[in-house]
C-alpha cells in the first residue's frame, strides 16, 4: 500500500505559506512596489505544486530517530525553497518553457528576473534552515551547504554532458549522485541531525537517501519516455531533444557497437528536434530493452535503499520510510 | 595619508588561493575532465583582482574588537566569494561585456555558464564562511544570509528602477542600502561578532559600515561619470546608457521641473545609447552641480561613519577603520 503523506504534506503546505507570506510582506514593507519583479515569481513558483518529496523526507528522518516533525519543518521547507532554486534556474539553462504544466519563470517573465529568483531562493532557504530548533546548528548549516555546492556541481556536469557524445554509466551516476542523489541525502541527513541521530546513524540513513535518490533520477529519465504528458507536466523525449545524457542513453551505448552505434551517436547529436528523430530514439530503446533495465535498476536500487533502514529501532517509522521508497519507485510523474 | 592595508591583501589573497585550490581539486578528484565548466571561470573571476574592501573591513572589525585576524580570514573570503557571484549575475542582468578591465563571465563563457557560476559561488561563500573560529556560528550565518537576500532585493529594485523614469533620493537610497551599503555592514557586523563584540557594539560598527557603504555606492555612480576608463575597468557613462537610476540622475530629477525635467526624463529613457545623448545628460548634471553635490554627499556620510567609531576603544585600530573609509571616499576607481 501506498503512503501518500498526507499529513505531512499539509504541515509543508501551511509552513511554506506562512514564511514566504512573513517574507512578502517584509519586502513590502518600506513600499508597496518593491521588489515585486522577485516576490511575484516566488510566490508564483513556490506555490505550483510538486510533491514535496524532499521536505517530506526531511520529517520522516526527524521522526525517525526520535525527534518531533515541529523541530525539523524549518529545515524542512528550507530543502524545499533550495530545490525550487534549482528547478528555476536549471529551466533558464535548459531551455524549458513549462513546469508542472505551468510556465517556467523565465518565460512568464524574463531571465533576469528568473536569475534573481533563484538567487533569493537560496537566501531564503538558509534563513528558514537557521530557524531549526536544533543545537546542533553548525553540522545542519555545513550538511545543508555541501548540498548546495554538489547540486551545483551536478548540474554542471549535466550541462556539459549535453556536448559530449560518449558518456559512460560510470561517468552518469557520480553525475545523478550530485544532482539529485545528493538533495535527498541531505534531507535525510538534516532531518537525522535535528532528530537527534548518531553518527552511525547519520551514514546509514545516508546509503539510504543515496540510493533513493539514484533510482529517483533514474526513474525520472524513464519517465521522460513512458510518462503521460499530462499528469508528467513535460514535454516526452524532452531528454532527448535537449541531447540529455540519461541512464537510458548512456544503458544503449555501453550496448551498442561498431556502426550501429557510431549511427545511434549520430542521430542522438544532430540538431533535429522532430518527432521522427525521437521516434528512432526511443525504437533503439526498446531493441535493447533498457526501459526494463532502467525499471530493474530502480528496483535493485531501492532494495539497496531499504535494506540500510535495520538500524532504525522503530517499525513504525521504518516502514514509513519504506514506503517513502516505494511511493517514488512507483509514481507516473 | 592613506593606507592600503597591503598586509590584509596579502592575507585575503593567500587565503583565497589555498580555498579555491583545494576546491578545485576536490572538483576534479573523480574526474579530471569534470565541472571544468564550473571551475575555470571560478578562477578567473576570483582571480580577477578587485579591491577586497569588503573582507580586508571583516579583518578590521574584528581586530578593533579584541580578535585575531586569523580568527576571522574565512569568513573575510566568504564575503569576497559571495561579493563575486553578485558581480557574475549582475553583469548577466547588466548586458556587462567587461569588468575590472577583463570579459565578463557570459562574455567569456556562456550565459548558463555564468548563472551556474554564481550559484557556486554562494555554495562556496557558506563553505568558507562556516569555517570560522568562533563560538558565535549561528549569529555569523544569520547575519551572512540576512547579506544575501539583501543584496538581491537590491538588485532587484535596481533593475525595476531601470524601467521607471520617476524615482525619488528616498527611493535610491533604500535600493543602495540593499544593494551595496548591506554587504559592508554584513562584513563589518561578521568580523565584530567573531572579535568578540557586545550588541551595543555591533550596533555602532553597523552604522559606521551602512553610511560607508552609501558614500561607497554614490562614489561609484560619479565615478561612473569622472573617472578615467582605463582605471575604472568600465566605460564611462555606463549608468546612463543603462538608465540606471544613479545618485546624480535621482539628485537632477529633483532639481529640475517643468518642461526641463520632461526633457531629460525622456533624453535618460531614449533608447538611443550614442554619446550625445550622454554628453547632454552629463551637460545637465554639470549645470545643476550635483557632481559637487554628490561630493558633499560622500563627505557627509564618511563623517557620520567616522563618527560611530567612538565606541572602539583601541585608538589604532579606529585609526585603521577611519582610514578605510578615507581610502574609498578617495578612490578613482
């Protein structure tokens, strides 16, 4: 059975509204006009949805080790408002005109704006971190920063995958282990922190969230071909159109050989963005059956995940989180 | 006589050498050919020169309270790292093509390369920044993160102000408080706390920064108009092709009325950036005088500054900050 973490997602909901209504509300304060050009996207941005996935894990890694959700709900939409920095400026850098069905903020308003955005975003979310009831406020700031420098890293990585034809699986994972991998991890590790964890604990929960956090990439990049556009909120093969390295790109070129890859290569790197180039695309894919091996990996991965949740004494807590796993290994969108 | 506080150079520059070196290693521990993206436009901007006011005021404040400066060098270059990635956006925003007499970041790069730049660059100011070696960790973050939304949000004005013709002194001092006098205070508050300073003495050394860092901002927005070119590392009358809402542009809009102010309120937002169009604008800045106003004004504000000093006990190192403050209202460039 599937959790929908109802609960704490209306905890998230309700936290979020208030501080980015306080934070509005400041940024008025001196004149109604100013800085309208940021907390309009903000506002726009941060209340279009998303699954919350990160602040949820945050509250579930809190409970876990014996805190209470309240301590770590700071630190639980700070990961939020951190994530939302990234979703806004890596749409500058991808081109991507919507997201969650709605227009990213560059289009709906310019780039500079949308820059300046994400930059008050990161602002924000460290001034919601520091509010956490924690005395161990240093690690929280030093876990939570080295978040911010490997996402950063990952999207570089990324960005400079798309100019590259061979790219190894190898070279695809410390690349989604930053990305994403790393944002989960430091939910969980702040979420442990504030609940109190030992450090022990602290890495367990880490091989947890790592792992969470692979075959949530790699489960993205499946739906970037399988999802239903609609409930997806993206356009499908827009991977592949952006000449995204993904784990089912870089899956068939550690299968393919001699011409067939060399024309494989070709096709992925050209600059035709038609609907028959992805059509092909997609085809090699499914020769070589990586949609399955994408779909078995995401399975070995989250077993890999649940499997370092033993240490967590508590059932109720433990299956919580498994079925924080499942709900990511399983969902369409 | 002026001091340039070549020994605090001396210190910030080898310091921020061994951070960036190290970081850059790390970068590239698992693959020498990763985020080279990241990190060689990193180096090049910090290396870029600069006068590192900001962290050579951190090393005063906090040796005028009792510290060591060695207590306080990270945070010193946290400030300088987070001073850069504020130039690497702005300059995006700005269309800047050069800067301290070199390309810009996106001029050199790319745009995506200079966002991902700057975002790293606040990642890296945290990093630095929680290093320090005080008891008072929490309050340091607090106050850096208060720096950082600050400073956006005066960005943000600046560039609303870009498209509006009427803006008052009142309203371009609240943007120039956010934008550049916020981060003075940030750096002289982060130095105080880690020398060891009461609440009342961080009151008065925050004042003394805020006022330097206006007369610093309205300094910079003559110098856009008086300094010489090759020094300044920008060209001359950049502001107004901009249309940016400077010290002297809000001062004129004052001053004039009538069919004057129309004129000139629509020669500054005439899409023509030729140099008669700036030379009738600096004709009507030279007639009104408020180049001399502006002087004044940076005079005025210097004193105050000077004047909240009185707090600090250790008359050579008030001497020092007085001498700070002479070194910027002197500057021509």
């Amino acid at each position: 059975m599937i959790n929908n973490f109802v609960e704490y997602r209306g905890l998230i909901e309700r936290k979020l509204t208030e501080f980015l209504a306080e934070e509005s509300y400041r940024s008025k304060s001196l004149n109604n006009t100013f800085t309208y050009s940021l907390y309009n996207p903000i506002n726009y941005v941060m209340s279009g949805g998303g699954k919350r996935i990160r602040p949820i894990l945050v509250l579930l890694a809190c409970e876990a080790f014996g805190g209470k959700a309240q301590d770590a709900i700071n630190a639980a939409i700070a990961v939020e408002i951190l994530h939302n920095f990234t979703l806004v400026h890596d749409d500058i850098m991808d081109n991507a005109s919507t997201r969650r069905g709605k227009e990213t903020v560059h289009q709906k308003w310019d780039v500079n704006s949308a820059i300046l955005v994400g930059d008050e975003l990161i602002g924000l979310s460290y001034r919601s971190l520091i509010l956490s009831n924690t005395s161990r406020i240093a690690s929280v700031v030093k876990v939570f920063t080295d978040g911010v420098i490997e996402v950063c890293e990952g999207q570089a990585m990324d960005k400079e995958f798309e100019t590259r034809d061979e790219v190894s699986i190898y070279d695809y994972i410390i690349m989604i282990r930053k990305k994403t991998a790393e944002l989960l991890k430091t939910s969980a590790v702040i979420g442990a922190i504030i609940g109190g964890s030992s450090d022990e604990e602290v890495k367990k929960i880490s091989v947890y969230a790592e792992n969470v956090g692979l075959a949530f990439q790699i489960q993205d990049d499946l739906l970037d071909i399988i999802a239903n556009e609609n409930e997806f909120g993206k356009k499908i093969g827009g991977d592949i159109v952006e000449r995204k390295k993904s784990y089912l790109y870089t899956k068939a070129l550690e299968l393919l050989q001699g011409s067939k890859k060399n024309e494989f290569i070709k096709c992925y790197s050209s600059n035709v963005t038609n609907g028959e180039n992805v059509s092909k695309i997609i085809n090699v894919y499914n020769e070589l059956c990586v949609i399955e091996t994408a779909r078995n990996e995401i399975k070995r991965l989250t077993a890999v995940a649940n499997k370092s949740l033993d240490c967590i004494k508590d059932n109720h807590f433990r299956l919580k989180l498994e079925q924080f796993s499942d709900m990511l290994l399983n969902r369409n969108y």
